[in-house]
C-alpha cells in the first residue's frame, strides 16, 4: 500500500480525459515490467498503468488486460494469435521497406523477432507519421487478426499487420510482434496481472488515502476475491465489467461458475506410495478412485442435454471431436436433469472384449469435424466429479455432495458413460489391492481425494492424490518436458536427432530450464518420427527465456512447442542443468536421471509442463524416502 501511495501514477496521464489510452502506456510499462524479477514491484507498475487507464478512460481496461495476458479472448473461444515467423517478417519488410535477407539475418544473429522490428523501425523516417496507436485499436486489430479466415485471410493479415506496425513507434513494434508471436514474455505472471487489478480497481474506488491503517489488509482481501472470481469464471469479458461495476464487494455473486465457460480443472499432487497417504491423511476422510488412462473431458449439458459442450484440460473445445458423445448424452441423463456439468476421463473402448484400451488408441483418433459413421475407436466417459446442476454451482461443496449429484444425475450404460470405480478405506492392504486391482483394469493407478474439501478449479491441489503402481521406485511421477534442443545423431542413427536437451516450466519465471538429456530407450521408428516433428521447429537462437548451461549446448535448438512425457531414475541437485535453480541450492538446478520417453503428450501445450515447483515437491518427497529407507535398513 505504502508504495501506491508514493507512486504518483498522474504522472503517466498526459492525455485527455475520455480520450483513448495510447497503447504507449502499455509498451512502457511491459519495458520496465521485464526490467524487473521482483513480483511487488511488477505489480506496482502494473496497479499505476492501470490506475491511468481507470482516469482517464475506463473502458480500455478490458483491452488493456488482454493485451497484458497475451490472449484476445477467453480461452474456450479458440480464438488466438500464435501468427508464424514467416509472415512476420514479410510484414516487417513491408513496413519498413527492408528487405527480406537483412530482416533474417538480423533475426539469426539475436534470435527475438521484436528486436529486430525494433531496430527496422528506429532507421526509418516518415513524411506524415500515422496517429499513435491506442490500446483499444491494437487489441481489436489483434481479434481481427486471430479471426481472419477464407482464402484470403493470410494476405488480410499480412495486411493488418504491417498496418499495426507501420503506426507502431519507439519500443512498440517489439510489443507488437512479440504478441503476435503469442511470445509476448516479460516475466508476467496472470497471478499478478489479476492482483494488480484488484488492487488499482479499489483504489480507483476508494482512493489511495489509508484512513483507518486497513488498507494493506482491505487490499489484499480484493486480490483474493478477484483470484477465486477468475478461477470460477476464467473469461475476462465477465470479471472486468462486474468489477468496475460494483468493485470487489459480493464479486463472487456476480462473477461465477456458468455453464458454457469451463474452469480449469482440479488437479493432483505426487505421492510416494499408500503409507504416504495415509500419513497425509491422517485426520481427513478419504476416497480413492481409477485413474483412468484417457483425456479429461468437462462435459457442460443445456437445455435437458439439447446443448452439449465437451472442454479438454487446457479448456480447448473438444465438442468437434466427441460428435458420439454429444449424441448419446440426451439419453443419458436423470428425468430431472435440465443442467449439468460434470468432470470425466474419457477412454477408449473395446466393445466386444468390453475392456478399456490405452491412450495410445484413443490419440488415434481425429481431432477435429469427426463424422459420428466413421468413427472407429469407441470412447467409454468415466465421471468422476459434479461441477453444477440444475442451475446451482457445486463447487463449494464437499466432495461427498458433488457425488451425491452426479449418481443422481446420470443413467450408467457400458462403454458409453460410467462412474469412476471407487474405495473408501483406510486399511493399507485393501488399498495396496485396489491399486494393483487398477493396474490390472489397465488404468493408470488410483487417485485419492478427501471426501469434506471443495472443488479447487486450476489447482494441483493436495487434496487430491496420484498414486501409480510404479511411484514406489521413489521418482513419484513421470515429467512433463520439453524438447529445446537436438544433438545430431552418429552412426545409424545419421540423419535423425541422437538425443534431446529436455526442459521444464517455470511460470513464475517464465522461463523453460533445462532438466536432463535424452538419448536412449527410443525404436528407430520413433528417432525418425520424433526428429520429424522437431526439424520444423528449429530456431538459430535459444530463446532469451532459456536457462541452460553452456557446458552442455545442442546442436540445434528448438522453439518450445512439445510436450513429452518421461519416466525418470532418480531426482538430484545438479551443476549442469538448471530446472527450479534457485529453489533448493542458490545456484544450482536439479536434474532427472536416465529418463525414457513413455508418449507424446499432444493434449498439454508447451506451458503445461511439469513446473520448477512439481520438481521441487518431488526431489523433496524422494529425499523423505530415502531418509526413510536408510533408516530401516540401520534399524535391520
Ligand atoms: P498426468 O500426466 O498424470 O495425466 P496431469 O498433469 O494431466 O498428469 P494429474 O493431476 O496428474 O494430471 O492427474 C489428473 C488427471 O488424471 C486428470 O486431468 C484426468 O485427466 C485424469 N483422471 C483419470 N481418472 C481420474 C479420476 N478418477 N479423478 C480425477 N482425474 C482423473
């Protein structure tokens, strides 16, 4: 509180009062913003932009947003940026009538495309210079360029593009593309980007003046209202506009759960093994189900199952895919149900064995304008979680209730929908048999969950745990990475990459670090398949949001665009790679031993990876076991 009063944000106000922010508030704002790594002092510079917006023009804060979080709409609208390096640099020549060849090469000798627009802008003079661009104009300029389509639309791009960047002056054209990149990574989080504007909303309200020595904590508790607002209704086209209404106070009856928006969903913590729950869950009722080995489905139902929307992990619209799906639900659903929303694995499905099948079958089929005759890999939905019904959110209620719900809501058919198999019991042999009864249904394992907690969208939260019939080896979970970098391969394997610098993600950083090296346990089919996918992604540069050492440099880097799972020996500190480096030694990262690569995770974008703090938890809990275990074998 003390440093909003101090920061005079009057002082970025140098315009109208009415008038259109210009979108130089924003590009000045994101330079000193990626001056910084200090989350306070991000938050600070983004409560006074934001605070300038309010005074002079409340209605480019929803455009200023968006441009903060780098998206031009709600994440299930599918509308997004992401435009290709290619027509970037054609408009940056267009722009600026450089041509192509200098344009590249400057791009391979600093590897950030909103340098090099930076530097192309700065040599260039205008007779009669376009008016300054504004926050609104860029962000409607971004929508149309995210929703342009039809045979023309690359050339309609290109076109608005170079529009953008012929307006764009000083450090904007960096902003500019950068974002148009979908890069935009200046080391801001959404976290503070929603905290500062609960902050700058209630002192835009309220005033800066701290009358009563509560503004600190009154602050504090409007972050925590907007945060839980957004984790229930992630659509800014919402959250913004009832806040500016009526400010922080009863948001959550304004801002909440709908149908139609999906939240982000509940995830699961690591464990060790039964005894670790059990240590976990000492005083806490429990429950355990199947993991189900499959794709998580959010399935919305409307109007008595007449409007069906299927949302995946990362909240992508999925109904295209799953047109069998949306078909049977209708006659699947309790007489009374007119709404439902309900949390699911969906699985594919050997009907005439009546057995589930492995992802691998399942990622067979198509994504996309799925024709319900040629469907050939049938999907079986195991529920396991009610997220509303019939007009009420479930959210805040107990786990016990949500089920409750849901064996109410549903008609159970095999291979069409089916609850998840569950035990309630704390008796460590009867769950160390459920577990390996799982494994043997050819499930993934068990996932434990307290039956008194609510339901935590977007959370990895510790109220629900993995337990895996291989987590006994003492790793707890196999990672998600990302391939950054290529070794050539020798010998036969000429031709292909030989190994991968794996990485995973920070988003407190946002930075991928690297986590270990890749190089055996692949077939031949998969070396060339893998370096297939990868060559399209080779980049001159590493990313400047690359941490890794110069003591172990690929032949080749690559864009960070793929997920893939591993399963790893061991966790220890390292002096070479640099996952969560500073979290537990001040200098070094951790690393994986001997990793073997299990799939492809095409359902988790590059963002999702395992995060510096899952590797943390995890090199901490193997740490306990070992403790553990040479504590018996001293007892022995
Ligand atoms: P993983 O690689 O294990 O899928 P993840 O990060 O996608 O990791 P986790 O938190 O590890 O997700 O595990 C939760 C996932 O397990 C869910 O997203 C869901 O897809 C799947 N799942 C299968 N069965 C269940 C269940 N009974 N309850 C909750 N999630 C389940």
């Amino acid at each position: 509180a003390a440093k909003y009063a101090e920061a005079d944000f009057r002082k970025l106000i140098n315009w109208k009062e009415g008038a259109p922010v210009p979108y130089k508030l924003l590009a000045d704002t994101f330079e000193e913003i990626a001056e910084t790594t200090k989350r306070l002092e991000i938050v600070a510079l983004l409560v006074s932009a934001f605070r300038a917006i309010l005074a002079t023009n409340p209605k480019d804060l929803l455009p200023a947003i968006y441009l903060c979080v780098n998206r031009v709409a709600p994440a299930h609208t599918g509308i997004e940026l992401g435009i290709g390096e290619a027509t970037l640099i054609k408009a940056l020549c267009e722009a600026t009538g450089k041509n192509e060849a200098s344009i590249k090469k400057a791009y391979e000798t600093n590897g950030d495309l909103g340098v090099v627009a930076v530097g192309a802008k700065s040599t260039q003079r205008m007779m009669c210079p376009p008016p300054p661009l504004t926050i609104a104009g860029v962000l409607k300029a971004f929508q149309n360029i995210a929703q342009a389509s039809g045979s023309k639309s690359q050339d309609q791009k290109r076109g608005m593009i170079v529009k953008l960047l012929v307006a764009a002056k000083g450090n904007e054209p960096g902003y500019i593309v950068r974002s148009l990149q979908a890069k935009l990574r200046i080391g801001l989080a959404e976290q503070s980007v929603l905290v500062a504007l609960a902050h700058a909303v209630h002192l835009h309200r309220e005033g800066v003046k701290d009358r009563d020595g509560r503004l600190a904590e009154r602050l504090e508790a409007a972050a925590q209202v907007v945060k839980q607002a957004y984790s229930e209704c992630p659509t800014y086209d919402v959250l913004v506009p009832a806040l500016l209404e009526n400010g922080s106070t009863d948001l959550l009856s304004r801002c909440h759960f709908m149908p139609g928006v999906p939240v982000k969903p509940m995830l699961a913590k690591a464990t060790n093994g039964v005894s670790e729950v059990l240590e976990k869950f000492t005083d806490q009722e429990f429950t355990v189900e199947y993991k189900y080995d499959g794709e998580r489905a959010q399935v919305h139902v409307l109007d008595s199952g007449k409007t069906v929307h299927i949302f995946s992990r990362n909240a992508e619209n999925n109904t295209p895919k799953y047109p069998d799906i949306v078909a049977r639900l209708r006659g699947l659903l309790q007489p009374h149900v007119q709404s439902i929303v309900f949390d699911s694995e969906a699985v594919a499905y050997d009907p005439e064995k009546k057995k589930i099948l492995p992802f691998q079958v399942l990622s067979t089929r198509a994504r996309k304008d799925v024709n319900v005759g040629e469907i050939k890999v049938q999907v079986v939905l195991f529920a396991f979680d009610c997220l509303y019904l019939n007009g009420e959110s479930m959210l805040h209620k107990p786990l016990t209730e949500r089920r409750a719900a849901l064996y109410s809501a549903l008609i159970e058919k095999e291979g069409e929908l089916q609850y998840a198999s569950y035990k309630t019991s704390r008796n460590v042999e009867e769950l160390e048999n459920f577990l390996t009864e799982s494994v043997e249904a050819g499930t993934e394992g068990l996932i434990v969950k307290t039956l008194a907690d609510t339901y935590e969208p977007s959370k990895r939260s510790s109220h629900w745990l993995k337990l895996k019939k291989d987590y006994m080896e003492g790793v707890g979970d196999t990672f998600d990475v990302v391939p950054l970098g290529g070794f050539f391969g020798k010998g036969k394997r000429t031709g292909v990459f030989g190994a991968y610098l794996l990485g995973i993600y920070d988003p407190d950083t946002e930075s991928y670090q690297t986590i270990s090296k890749l190089g055996t346990g692949f077939s031949e089919e998969q070396l060339t398949a893998l370096a297939d996918s990868m060559r399209p992604h080779i980049i001159q540069q590493p990313r400047p949001y690359y941490k890794w050492s110069e003591n172990l440099v690929p032949d080749v880097w690559f864009d960070a665009v793929a997920v893939w799972e591993v399963k790893a020996a061991d966790l220890s500190i390292s002096p070479v790679h640099k996952a969560a480096v500073g979290l537990v030694d001040p200098s070094k990262g951790i690393s994986i031993r001997f990793p073997r690569l299990i799939r492809v995770r095409d359902d988790k974008s590059p963002e999702d990876a395992t995060s510096a703090a899952q590797v943390v938890d995890m090199y901490r809990s193997q740490a306990v076991i070992k403790q553990q275990q040479a504590a018996k074998q001293k007892e022995q």
